[in-house]
C-alpha cells in the first residue's frame, strides 16, 4: 500500500439551470394533449426546451385532481 495521498479532483463550476420561459397556457395545453394521447413529435420538442418541468408536475396533478373529481361528481349524478 501506498502512502502517496490521492490526487483530488478539479472542482466543477457549478451550472446554471436553464432559464424556461413557457406560459401557463402553453403548459396546460400540453399536458392537456398528453392525457388524451395525440402529441407530434415537433410539438413535444419544442415544450422540451421551453417548458419549466416543475410547472408541468403541478399542472398534471392539479389536472389528475380534477379529473377524479369530475368522475366522482358524474358517478354521484347517475346514480
């Protein structure tokens, strides 16, 4: 064994997060198109870059939310 001491690592600058500038419009749109299932491809990529993922989490869930509602709501009426 040797008692050489470990090189230690060039320190990593830290990155920058990507500045997403996407409206709340353009978000509920596409998860709105991502529930039903029909999303072209150009479409998906462009939300990729402009999209803030967490707007999109708490947009889906909002949208889930509301979705079980309304199911409880029209199982209520019809019965």
């Amino acid at each position: 064994m040797s008692d050489k001491p470990l090189p230690h690592p060039a320190p990593v600058a830290p990155s920058s997060p990507v500045q997403r500038k996407g409206s709340l419009l353009r978000t509920i749109r596409a998860v709105a198109w991502s529930f039903i299932g029909l999303r072209k491809g150009s479409e998906y990529a462009q939300d990729v870059e402009k999209l803030n993922p967490v707007h999109i989490i708490v947009v889906g869930l909002v949208a889930v939310f509301l979705l079980v509602i309304g199911l409880i709501a029209l199982v209520n009426f019809i019965v």
